[in-house]
C-alpha cells in the first residue's frame, strides 16, 4: 500500500474497523502503560503501588515476588510492554480494507490478542497460587486484553471468509 494513502486511512479513515482497531489500540497502549508502571516498581523507580480499597489486590507483594522476575532474568513488567506493543502494532499494521487487501492482518491481529488472553489467564493463576494476592494492575491489562479480543472479532470473521472466497 501506498504509505501516503495509509496514513490518511489510519488517521482520516472512518468505518466500524478503524474504530474497532483505534480502540485495540489505545488498550494496548493502556497495557503497555501499566507494564511500565510495574516495571518501574520492579526497578526501585517506584516505591509503591497502590492498590483499590477491595479485592485480593496486593500488587507490591506480587510484583516484587519471585513470579515477576522469573521470565528470561528480567521483570515481567518490561515483558508486557513487549506484548502490548506487538498487539498495538498488528492493530495498526495495513489500511481500512485490510481484511479483503491483507487477510492475514486482522486474523494474526485476533489471533495475537486472543494469546493475551490466554497469557493473561495464566499468569492469574500463577499470582494467585503464588502469593494468594493478585496484581490490581495486571488484572486491569487482563480486562483490556479481554475486550481487545472481542473487538477484533468482527473484521478477522471477514477476513476468515475473505480468504475462504480466495481458496474457491
């Protein structure tokens, strides 16, 4: 695609599959925002993390767990913002008509955001069989991941019969 053309379509475009890929992609960046914010606790460049005044929330106690540093010798908060920002980049990645033009786009963009999902779901339960605590934070990103996974739902099941069209 023409880079001129994609940027007026990214940013001018209109129709419910930008909408839905502006909105993955703010929560992504919301995802990416809260890894950084525990990373900076894992760090010492925040010394708390406040959590809401319900709930089995005890973030500090998870985030400075061994389960958060665990995974490749660095905080798990930086590995988030990694995750995230691949989701926010294949949201972002082609133009409005990517599920005809780029099939592919939209089902790696679903199939990505379901992974977080999934990740998300995973790393719950580790915090809690871990510490008996769950990181208010990360929960959040869950949510996001959740709703991620539902709006890419829409323009993946076009590009599924898009590319079934194809292979007649």
């Amino acid at each position: 695609m023409d880079p001129n053309q994609l940027s007026r379509e990214l940013r001018l475009g209109t129709g419910q599959d930008l909408a839905n890929r502006r909105r993955m992609i703010g929560l992504s960046i919301l995802g990416a925002a809260i890894g950084g914010l525990v990373g900076a606790y894992q760090t010492g460049m925040v010394r708390t993390l406040p959590d809401p005044p319900v709930g089995p929330f005890d973030s500090a106690r998870v985030d400075a767990s061994a389960y958060g540093y665990r995974r490749l010798d660095t905080p798990d908060g930086f590995l988030m913002m990694i995750t995230y920002a691949v989701t926010a980049a294949l949201a972002a990645a082609g133009g409005r008509r990517r599920a005809e033009a780029q099939p592919f786009l939209p089902l790696m963009t679903a199939g990505k955001a379901l992974y977080d999902v999934v990740t998300c779901a995973r790393l719950a339960r580790e915090e809690w069989a871990e510490n008996k605590a769950l990181c208010a934070y990360c929960q959040l990103a869950t949510v996001a991941s959740v709703v991620t996974f539902a709006l890419s739902l829409p323009e993946a099941a076009r590009a599924a019969r898009a590319l079934g069209q194809r292979s007649r």
